[in-house]
C-alpha cells in the first residue's frame, strides 16, 4: 500500500516541477493598496496572480528596453 504524501512532500514535489519547467518563485511584500489592486486585477483580467505579474513586467521591460 502506496502512503499518502505529507503537505511538505507534496510542496516539495511541485517546486522541483515548477523549478524542472524554468519558472523562478518570487515571494514579495506590497503595501495593502497594491494587494488590493492586484486582487481587483486579477479578477478583473480573469488571471492567476502569476499571470499577472509576469503581464506587467514584461510590459515594462519592453517600455525599458525600446
């Protein structure tokens, strides 16, 4: 019999997946009004707050690097 995975084993697994596809975890601080758009935003824009981090960045990068 196959025993279930802990909470740590199965987070474990998902970052070394994550890490395997190339995606970088950032953890962040953001004052409550920033949460709170960013919260607005992703409703909004129908988006993982993932998605959406990666959308602005992108678009300010393109914005730098012009």
């Amino acid at each position: 019999m196959v025993m279930p995975l802990s909470d740590a084993e199965r987070q474990k697994r998902y970052r070394e997946r994550m890490e395997a596809e190339s995606v970088k975890r950032y953890q962040i601080m953001v004052p409550q009004s920033v949460a709170e758009h960013v919260r607005e935003l992703t409703d909004t824009l129908n988006c993982t707050k993932g998605e959406l981090f990666t959308r602005l960045v992108e678009q300010e990068y393109r914005l730098v690097k012009k």
